[in-house]
C-alpha cells in the first residue's frame, strides 16, 4: 500500500506518522506546526515536499530563518491556495509579512505564492498612497528587502518610487527612522539617486538626502563613498 504522500510504501495496518515543520525562526525561538493537509504540498510545493525526512517520529522538515506568522501564511497557502483569510472587510496587513512570505516562497520555488506576496505589497502600497495613509512598518519593510532580498530588483524599485512619490506627503521628510536609512543603506540610497534622476527630479522630493549625491554605484551598492550601513547585503544562493 503506498502512503498518502508519497514518501515511502506503507506496511498494512501502519499507522500514518504526523507531517511537521520543526520552525527555528529568526528572533531564536522556535516550534513545530503539523501539516494536516500534506498531500497538498507535493502539488503546490514540491521542492518543500522533498525537503522532508521520515523519522521514528514522524515525517519532518526543517524550516530556518522565517517567523510563526510566515510559516501559518504558508500552511494556510498549502491548504486554500492562498495565504490571506477570506475576509470580506480587510484590513491593512503588515508589509514585512508579506516580504517573509515572499522570502519563503522564494527559498522554496512556490510561484504562485511568490506572486501572490508581491502582488499583496504592491497592493497595500498602492492604498497607502492612494488614501494618503502612511505605511506603519514601511522603514522595517525596505531594511527587510534591502537586507534578505537584495537580488529582488522590482522591489527594490517598488520602494524607492513609493518612497519618492510619498516622501512629503507622508512625512519622510520628517521621519528619523527614514531619514538614517536614506542616508546609510548604501543600495537604497543609490535606489533613491537612480530613481530620482531617472524622474528627472520632477516631483516635490528635491530634499532627499540622495539628491545630494554626485556619484552612483549602484553596482557595488554604494554611493557618495558612505562607508556606513544600516542594510547588510547578502548574496543569494
């Protein structure tokens, strides 16, 4: 008899051994969270499906620098192919979880997952500017990307011009958190100055502190020669 998922032939009368991601997230903590639905991951998932092992235990997969609410997002996708509830009246939801999720997705080739988070972040961006509502974590949301997702130009060039059209608007003018981030993560200060010279310096921006730049390489993520970053660049695997 061939068991549910796949994995390995099960003998008659063996019982099933429970499907966990064993989660060690990023703050330190860590906790398991069963699969109940399994059989879906090999469709929706599968080079997540190949990461699990069949132990005495159970069968398990390891998972490694994510959060609780990524990990539930993707159980929830696994399950309903999507990872947001089906809520007639949304709220506004948080842009780094989406980038968690987006990072998952990633590091797991889940396609439609990975469109879907993009799409949630453009989306909740667009509303931001539309009802001229500032974002509550966007500074935490471009030190994510900038940091976890470097390679990821369309976002990197999502931020930048969200952040030039609202940069008066919703106060980064006035913002300390944004302001340092401007000014000393290097590839998103070289975002801001390629960004804002390819718009030809048009919109009400002309005070960002890239503005000031007379020099871009944003090959090397850096610019003006700042030697100090806030955003760690990583090379991806």
């Amino acid at each position: 008899m061939e068991s549910q998922d796949g994995l390995r032939p099960m003998r008659f009368g063996q019982q099933m051994k429970p499907r966990v991601l064993y989660v060690h997230c990023r703050d330190g903590t860590t906790f398991r969270h069963s699969l109940p639905h399994f059989a879906l991951v090999k469709d929706k998932a599968p080079l997540l499906y190949s990461s699990f092992e069949r132990t005495r235990r159970d069968v398990q997969c390891h998972l490694e620098d994510t959060t609780r609410e990524a990990v539930e997002a993707l159980s929830l996708y696994l399950e309903t192919g999507s990872y947001l509830p089906d809520d007639m009246n949304p709220v506004p939801r948080s842009l780094v979880l989406h980038l968690e999720v987006y990072l998952l997705a990633q590091k797991y080739d889940i396609v439609a997952l990975r469109k879907e988070a993009q799409g949630q972040v453009l989306c909740e961006l667009d509303v931001s500017w539309s009802e001229n509502r500032p974002t509550a974590d966007l500074v935490p949301a471009i030190e994510f990307v900038y940091t976890h997702l470097p390679q990821q130009n369309d976002l990197r060039s999502t931020f930048a011009h969200y952040a030039i059209n609202c940069y008066h608007s919703h106060g980064l003018d006035q913002s300390s958190t944004f302001l340092t981030l401007a000014y000393e993560c290097e590839a998103f200060h070289a975002d801001l100055c390629s960004t804002n010279f390819e718009r030809r310096f048009e919109d009400n921006c002309k005070s960002l502190p890239s503005c000031h730049c007379s020099k871009i390489r944003t090959d090397e993520y850096s610019c003006c020669g700042n030697s100090t970053s806030t955003c760690q660049t990583t090379e991806e695997g």
